[in-house]
C-alpha cells in the first residue's frame, strides 16, 4: 500500500522556498513542486487556486517576518533606515524574495500591515497622504531594486555565457574600445575604477538610502 503523504498549505510553501532556493523564480511551476512535495499537482490547488495566490502568500509570509524584525525606536529618519535595513536582511533569507514582491500586490494581511508600518514614522509630518505613500513605496522599491541588481546581474552572465567576473570586466573593455572614447569617457572611467564591482554593496546602499531620507526631510522643511 503506498503511504499517503501528509500535505497542509505549511508544508506547500515550505516546498516552494525549496523549489526557489533551486529553480529561481523563472522556472518554478506547480507541477514541479507538486513533484517536490510528492504529490499530483492537481493537489496543490486545494491550497492554492494559482501560482499567482502562491505567491502572494509567499510575499506575505516574507512581509510577516520583515515585520517581527522591526523594532520601530529613534526619530522618523532614524526609523525608516532600519526599517529598510531589516527588510534587505530579510529579503536576504528567502530566495527571490525580492522579485516575489515585485511580480505580487499588496493585498494581503501581513502585507498591508508592513506597509503600514513604513508609514507610521512619517504620519505626523507635514506631509499630504500622496506624498507619504509615495515617499515609502519609494523607499521600499529602492531596497527591492537594490536586492534585484545582483541576482540579475548573474542571471544575464549565465545567459550570455561569461559567469566569471574577469571575463565581464573584459567583455565591457572590448565594447568601450569599439567607441569613440569622447562619448564613454566618464562611465569608461568608472567602470575601469571599480566602481560597478561596489554595486550592492552596503556601502552603495547606505549611501543611496541616505539620499532618498534626506529628499524627504528637504520636503518636510519645505512644508513648514
């Protein structure tokens, strides 16, 4: 007799974390972690009616987690840095958690709550509801893209054949030597410096987080 393999919506998105943690998000489908789990693949729609609601619970779930992590303590500015600093961490621990919350739309409980709590800082300012909305979104799509950056980067190495990061360097210098050097003098100089090997480092984001809280406050002043 074959033994019936226990399945609940927990034991679904722990599978889907196993199947991203291997596949990425480009390839994971429902008969792969139907698969995975041991089970037909109409079975996982008891759960789950789409990938798409999949991953919205999964968003969810990482939004939850980013939310216990929070630990809302100084003045606004000083709040939204670690709010976006914890989120980066998060994101960090679930594979794909970034492009999840890209490819997915905040309609969820725990979602709905994150966002909020983005906004709780910035409430008492003077501020329009428009500008606050739009002032976080901002914020947590910079974390988001910043995120992003270097897992696209790899996934545009491997599609085009060259993963090793010298060979880049090289492929880049070759295309720069195709052009008048007048019209890619700057951007030749920084990527000969090293400048493109500190994209996503922490220094990089702390210094584009700072620009995007100092936008606000300069707005805030401006209100008063």
């Amino acid at each position: 007799m074959t033994k019936k393999i226990a399945v609940s919506e927990a034991r679904v998105l722990e599978a889907s974390w196993e199947l991203l943690s291997q596949d990425g998000l480009e390839k994971f489908s429902m008969r792969k972690l139907a698969d995975l789990i041991g089970i037909q693949a109409p079975s996982i729609y008891w759960y789950f009616k789409s990938k798409q609601l999949l991953f919205q619970a999964m968003a969810n779930q990482v939004a939850k987690e980013i939310m216990l992590t929070i630990h809302p303590h100084g003045e606004w500015k000083e709040q939204l840095h670690h709010y976006a600093g914890t989120m980066r961490e998060q994101l960090r621990i679930y594979p794909c958690s970034a492009q999840l919350l890209m490819r997915t739309l905040p309609l969820e409980s725990d979602y709905l709550q994150l966002l909020d709590q983005f906004l709780q800082p910035i409430e008492s300012l003077p501020l329009t509801d428009k500008e606050k909305l739009n002032y976080v979104l901002c914020i947590i799509n910079y974390v988001l893209c910043h995120e992003l950056d270097e897992y696209e980067r790899q996934q545009v190495a491997v599609g085009i054949g060259v993963e090793d990061e010298q060979l880049l360097e090289d492929w880049a210098i070759q295309a720069f030597d195709q052009i008048p050097q007048e019209k890619v003098s700057i951007i030749r100089r920084m990527y000969i410096n090293g400048l493109f090997g500190e994209v996503g480092t922490d220094e990089m984001f702390e210094s584009g987080l700072d620009i995007l809280l100092r936008g606000i406050e300069q707005k805030v002043i401006a209100n008063l």
